[in-house]
C-alpha cells in the first residue's frame, strides 16, 4: 500500500462532490496484491482487502 491523492478536476465529472472541496483528496493505492495458490477461493483476500480498509480508516 501506499499513499496517494486524487486530483479533484478528475474525478469531479463522475462523481457528485461538493464544490467546497477546492484541494486532492487522500487516497491509499493497493501497488500489488495476491495470494498464492494454495490459499486461492479461501478468504485469504478477503481478509486482506479488510486489513487494508482498517489501514485507510485509522
């Protein structure tokens, strides 16, 4: 994971954001992820994925 923004001028047309958020928004970027394939199809990236959420709230 690492830390990242995103521009408000590019997103600003897809979503409905207020126009009183005149600067980036902080974002987390997932690089790379993967399980190997003995752990495939058994929640192991679920729990992944809700590790990394944790991560982006705290």
């Amino acid at each position: 994971m690492s830390v990242a923004t995103i521009e408000r001028a590019t997103i600003e047309d897809e979503l409905d954001i207020s126009s009183s958020i005149k600067y980036s928004i902080p974002a987390i970027k997932i690089t790379r992820l993967c399980v190997f394939d003995t752990f495939c199809h058994k929640g192991v990236g679920s729990i992944l994925m809700t590790f990394a959420n944790i991560l982006a709230v705290v």
